[in-house]
C-alpha cells in the first residue's frame, strides 16, 4: 500500500515539475524575444542619426505636370539612379553603428527588379564590399519577388524592406546600391539609422552577407552556402531553392524517392565544418529550419525562423533561419554546403544568402552579371506536377495529415 502511494507521489511530482518547466519556458519565451525590452529606461551618451533620400537628389517636375508644388514635394522624397549607376545611400563617419537600413522601391516596374538592383556595404574604407547581394534577396525577396514576412533581424510588409542587424564600424560606413539595369531608371526610397559609438569596444567584429547560386546544380556534388575565413559568428541565412528535376514520368519508386514528387531536393541536409572540423551532418533541409515534412503548413513567418514561399506546382521552396540565440562561433575558418536531394541528384537552382560577423579582413567576393542572377523559369516543373497531379496533391495532403 505504501508502495503504490509513494509511486503515486512520484508520478504527480514528475507531472508538477514537468508543467512548472513548460510555465518556465513559456514566461521566458518573451523575454528571449525582448532581450533588450529591459534596455528602454536606461540613458544612453550615444548620439543617434539618420540619412534618408529627401532631397539628396532632385530630379525636376516635367513642364506637363500640373500641380507643380506638389509633384515637386513628392519628387524630392526619392532617388532615382540612371541604368548602371552606383548611388551611396549614406556616408557615415565611425565609430558607430547602424541600426537600420530601410528602402521600398517599385518591385514590378520593371519585372525582376529586385534582383536587377545590388546592394554593396563598405567598413572603414574597404575596397572590397563586406555585404554583396541584389537588393531583394539581402532582405528576404524570393525569387525576385515580394514575399512578406516579419522577423527580429529582416521583415517585408506593406511594400517596404527592413534590416535590423546591429552593424559596427570604428572609422566609416559606406552603404552603396548599384541599377543593375542596362537601360531602366530605378526609384529608390530609403533610411538609413545610426547611432555614434565612441564606447565601441575595439574587438567589435564587422557585419557580412553574401549572396550565392548554383543554376544549376551539379550532380553529385553538394551546393556552397558559406566559406568564411577568420575569426567570429554566423548568424543566419536564407536558402531560395527551385527543383529543376525531370520526374513525372519515372515508376512509383523513384517518383517517392529520390523524387520527392518533384520536392525532393528538400531531402538535402546541410554539413558545417568549423575550423576543420565536420561539427554538423544534417537530415533534410526541414529540419535545419526547425520545421517538417517538406515544410508542412506553409507559410509561416517567425521571430527567428520561417518559410516565405512552398509550392509543389512550381518546385519552389524560400526558407530563413536567423542565429540570433544560437550563433555559431569560428575561431579561423566556417564552411557551410547544402546537399541538393539524396547523395546531390537533383537537379536544381539553389540561391543563398549567409550572415555573419567576422574580424577583417575578409576574403574578396563577386557576384553574377544581371543575366544570371534572374530567376529560372517555372513551367517545366509546373507541366510535371499538373500531369501528375492526383499523386503530388496525395503526397502533399499525406504530409499534411501526419502534422494536424
């Protein structure tokens, strides 16, 4: 009788502690998100500042246009580069750090524009940009299109493009976007925050991203996300990724595995080495996103982590992960690779973009010319899916019940 009491006593005892963890971790949860909510009511000596595009660059009012004092008001709120300029955005004077980048620019006028522009960030009068991307694609644009979504560190809503990445500098900061365009003009509106540091501390380490593609893969050999030589942290990254594979007409087998119903690129794992050492072996592309089942229940947009596009009719798949409360720490040297499907055998388009901080100096990096940064057409793998299409809406529902 005592026995069966005190097991009794045990298992409630197990149950009260196990809910008070969950309580614990979910009071905690907001305070992660809010780290530096607590940080409001404090004074700061730090001086803050802004440069925005009012007036950097007044373009006139055509001699047509009526209501000219306005027109002329709104003309003045915008930079409008010409085809192939180089526009510096800001100038800043360090130490300090941005806090804020914002720019909204027309993203189908013309089509493809956000890959089209090339956004280039220089520290302390490097000649080499630490940040090198097409502009879409730095905020989060999958594709070349807008994609909303709202996290800590990026965001997308209502026509607008944000970067929250604290970015340090000791001497200067030169925040550049170049028109990719041969023969457009691209409108501009943008922000740029900052704050004067003179308490930088000197060991600060220098904000990067840079922008990658494979279109298209090759076969058995695995896609290149990050190859970072140095010392210090890589906080995120997001992967844009097309299945280019013919699949529709292989047996039932193959159209499983290594098929995927034509997601099955999404079977690749990722592998990082740190300092020569293989430190992870990922399972599927799902689960470094914390997510499943080829992104079940998609999309979704989180603080850290979030699917932005997940579609079996095009093959495509744009997911985020931002390392905010896990960055991962290199003394000398990070590298990243992405498999593309099992053992790399499907076909495919990978793009990425990989952040990190990292002492200077850094390795110089180039990006594609316009015509190959634009996106790969969908219809191939939209004829295949609708020619199939009682099979991959099955194993798309199938995955779907496994998570209700």
């Amino acid at each position: 009788m005592m026995s069966a009491n005190l097991s009794g006593r045990r298992k409630k005892m197990k149950k009260w502690i196990g809910w008070s963890l969950a309580m614990m971790l979910c009071a905690a949860a907001p305070a992660l998100a809010d780290a530096r909510m607590d940080e409001l009511w404090m004074p700061s000596s730090r001086e803050w500042g802004a440069v925005t595009g009012w007036d950097r660059r007044f373009p006139g009012v055509p001699s047509w246009v009526k209501n000219t004092v306005y027109q002329e008001t709104f003309n003045r709120k915008f930079v409008k580069l010409a085809p192939g300029e180089r526009f510096a955005l800001a100038e800043l004077e360090g130490p300090g750090i941005v806090s804020r980048i914002f720019v909204t620019v027309p993203v189908r006028m013309p089509k493809n524009n956000l890959r089209a522009l090339v956004i280039r960030i220089y520290w302390d009068g490097e000649e080499n940009p630490s940040v090198l991307s097409p502009l879409g694609d730095f905020f989060g644009a999958a594709f070349g299109k807008y994609t909303g979504y709202d996290s800590q560190p990026a965001s997308m809503q209502g026509g607008g493009f944000v970067c929250r990445f604290p970015m340090p500098f000791h001497k200067s900061a030169k925040i550049e976007i170049e028109n990719g365009w041969t023969d457009k003009e691209a409108p501009v509106f943008y922000a740029v925050q900052f704050y004067q540091a003179p308490d930088l501390p000197p060991e600060s380490l220098y904000f990067h991203a840079l922008w990658r593609r494979e279109n298209p893969t090759t076969e058995g050999v695995p896609c290149l996300v990050a190859d970072i030589t140095g010392r210090g942290k890589l906080v995120g990254i997001q992967l844009f990724l097309q299945n280019l594979s013919t699949f529709w007409y292989k047996d039932f087998n193959a159209l499983m595995q290594p098929e995927g119903f034509g997601m099955g690129n999404l079977e690749g794992w990722e592998e990082i080495e740190i300092d020569g050492k293989l430190v992870e072996h990922g399972t599927g592309t799902e689960e470094y996103f914390n997510a499943g089942a080829y992104f079940v229940h998609t999309p979704y947009s989180g603080i850290y982590e979030g699917v932005h596009v997940r579609s079996y009719l095009t093959g495509r798949t744009s997911t985020y992960r931002f390392n905010v409360l896990d960055p991962i720490p290199f003394q000398r040297h990070l590298r990243m690779t992405w498999h593309h499907g099992p053992l790399d055998v499907i076909r495919a388009d990978y793009a990425s973009i990989a952040y990190w901080y990292q002492s200077e100096p850094h390795s110089p990096h180039t990006i594609p010319y316009l015509a190959s940064r634009m996106p790969a057409s969908t219809m191939n793998h939209a004829a295949q899916a609708f020619i199939i299409w009682p099979l991959v809406y099955g194993n798309r529902m199938v995955n779907e019940m496994m998570f209700e």
